[in-house]
C-alpha cells in the first residue's frame, strides 16, 4: 500500500512538473486538487458539552446511570419515556466492555470505560443510525460539596444531529435523573 501511495505521488509530482511545458499553469492546477491533508481530517465535527447539578453523592448518580432497575425508573420520568420503555427493558451491563440498551432499544452501545463513582465513557449509538456508526458519550462525576457536579461531553455523532441530541439529553438524562435524585 505504501509503495502505491509513492507511485501516485511521485506520478502527480512529475505531471506536475511538466504542465507548464504544455501551457498549463501547474500553481492553479495544484490549488484546484484535494489534497491529502485536507481529505483525512474533518475541521466541522459537532461537539456536546453540558454541565449539571445533581442533589446526590457521586455513588448515587453513579449508581443510577449504571443499574438498569435504577436507570429504567430515570427512563419513566423522561419525556416520552413510558412510550419508549414498554415493550423492551432498560439493559445495562456493569463491566467495562459490556453492551447496554435504553429507552426501549432506541439506545445502544457499550462501556468503554467504567470508573466507579468517578467516570463512565460510552461507546453510544441511536438505533437508526447507520450500522458501525458509534459516537463516544463521557460523564465525569465531581464532587461538589454533598452534590455532585456531571461533566458531559459527547463526540463523534453524525453531523447534523448535534442540537437534537444536546435536547435530548437534557430531556431524557438531566431533568429525570435529578427528578429521580431528589
């Protein structure tokens, strides 16, 4: 594969070289073609970054984001929530590696990364998202006197989807979860 890639750039490299023997002004032609910097590093991805205030111990909210029979409850209290939640049960695996399914398999993904009371990062996915697309969801939990602060970022998701998720996590995750929490 590499030997293809020299071939192709010694190839462009040497045309190059050549347009103005043929009339053809090689700067303008050059400027006109990706190049392969440009290609391989998207400057547009979307981000989420969301902050919030639970009346709880870091254990607490913890424990309510990684228990499905906890989290299942956060679910009921969510927008749209009971419509979601009847025919499928909240699954959450509680070792790092291991799959979870939310709001009725409208969510999807697995545990990167499980620090308990301190970090959870999720491999995350809505369920009509195109099959393998995969975004990463992180929740830091910080102690804040006898609350806890959650730190939210979440990256990767397709383009275009950044405000509805941003919505639907403050619907469906924030505003239950303190419900749930209080």
């Amino acid at each position: 594969m590499t030997n293809n890639r020299s071939n192709r750039r010694e190839f462009s490299a040497r045309m190059l070289s050549i347009l103005p023997l043929l009339g053809f002004a090689a700067r303008g032609f050059a400027q006109s073609q990706p190049s392969a910097a440009n290609n391989e590093v998207s400057r547009s991805s979307e981000a989420i970054h969301q902050e919030t205030i639970l009346k709880a111990s870091r254990k607490r909210v913890y424990e309510a984001l990684t228990d499905p029979k906890q989290f299942h409850r956060v679910v009921l209290l969510s927008t749209d929530g009971k419509a979601m939640a009847t025919n499928v049960p909240t699954e959450i695996s509680r070792e790092a590696g291991g799959a979870f399914s939310l709001f009725g398999g409208h969510i999807l993904g697995r545990h990167v990364e499980l620090v308990p009371n301190e970090r959870i990062v999720q491999a995350w996915r809505v369920a009509n998202w195109n099959p393998g697309t995969f975004s990463i969801a992180k929740f830091q939990l910080v102690e804040q006197g006898a609350a806890t602060r959650l730190i939210f970022d979440h990256i990767g998701f397709p383009q275009g989807q950044g405000q509805h998720l941003a919505e639907g996590w403050t619907e469906h995750y924030w505003e239950p979860l303190a419900k749930f929490l209080a």
